[in-house]
C-alpha cells in the first residue's frame, strides 16, 4: 500500500536549516505530484509547498516563500523540504502529502525555539 515517511524533524534555533525528507513507497513516485503541509494544534492544516511531476514546478505558501525549498529526487522516491531562515512560527507537525487520494505521512515535529 502507499506509505509516506517523513524523517529530519527537531529542535533548532531560529534563524537555523533544517531539511525535511519524505520517502515514499508502495507506488510510482515519479507519477505524482507531492506536498507538504504543517499543522499547530489548535489550527487548520496549511499547505506549506507543492511540487509537480518530472518538470518539477513548484509552489509555496507567502509565509514561507523566499526561505523554503520543495525538491524532489525520483530515482530515490524522496521528497524534500530545505527550510531556512526558521521562525518560531514555523514550529509544526510537517506532513508529506500525496494529493492524488490523498495519503499522509505520520509528521515530523519541527520546533523553533532559542
């Protein structure tokens, strides 16, 4: 079955990087157009960038556009998101998200805090 997993999650100062990576499994990686998405308790889920199939298109968020990277690697069936520049209004559960179903991954808890 479809499976996401999202690894590179922590704790970071703000003004840090961190990168975020999504493995994707159970289908054919490079077919789909792929997301990630954050979420704080409380509040409704923001779709924080997207990236389209081979041509590799991308969108962001106004709130994280200019800091953020969506990138993907299709021989690896691996999705990145490259954050810089953290805030800690980035602190989140990130999520990769196949919208074609759509299929979540678990999270990874990023938080930005001094």
């Amino acid at each position: 079955q479809v499976q996401l997993v999202e690894s590179g999650g922590g704790l970071v100062q703000p003004g840090g990087s961190l990168r975020l990576s999504c493995v994707g499994s159970g289908f054919t990686f490079r077919n789909f157009h792929m997301s990630w998405y954050r979420q704080v308790p409380g509040k409704e889920r923001e779709l924080v960038a997207s990236i389209s199939t081979f041509l590799g298109s991308t969108t962001y968020a106004d709130s994280v556009k200019g800091r953020f990277t969506i990138s993907r690697d299709n021989s690896k069936n691996t999705l990145f998101l490259q954050m810089n520049n953290l805030t800690p209004d980035d602190t989140a559960v990130y999520y990769c998200m196949r919208p074609s179903g759509p299929y979540w991954g678990k999270g990874t808890l990023v938080t930005v805090s001094s």
